[in-house]
C-alpha cells in the first residue's frame, strides 16, 4: 500500500492548499461571516450560502458548484438586499 498512501497523501495536500487559496481570493466584504468557512447574503430577498473553500454555494434549496461563475451572475443581474 506504500504507493497507494503516498499518492493520497500528495491529493490531500494539493486540496487543502487550494481550499486555502480559495479562503484567502475571498472577499467577505457585503457578505455575513457565519464561521470562517460559511458565508451568505441576501439577494433579490433570498438567502444565498456560500462555502469558499469548497466553491459551493446553496440557492433556492440547490447546491451550485462551481459557486464563482453562478454568484458573478447572480449578483449582475439581481439587487443585493
């Protein structure tokens, strides 16, 4: 299993450094912090949750991944509340 561990090693460790990439690109500014990996915001009167190191946000009951491309959308087109 020598090969095995040292490839699911190297795989954890290259997703908890994009995980931390992703938590420091974040701008929690207009957005309410619910812990440091859980955020939201009200759009158009709808509560938007968004989990930045995993780049996956719930909308309507959904889970939307990836977040960055929906919530860019999102916010162009819907007043922010």
């Amino acid at each position: 299993m020598g090969d095995m561990k040292e490839y699911f090693d190297d795989m954890n460790y290259h997703k908890k450094q994009l995980a931390a990439k992703r938590l420091d690109e974040f701008d929690p500014t207009d957005w309410t912090s619910h812990t440091s990996y859980h955020y939201s915001r009200q759009i158009d009167g709808t509560r938007l949750d968004y989990y930045p190191t995993t780049n996956t946000c719930l909308w309507k009951g959904k889970t939307i991944k990836p977040a960055k491309p929906f919530i860019q959308k999102l916010l162009e087109n819907h007043p922010t509340t």
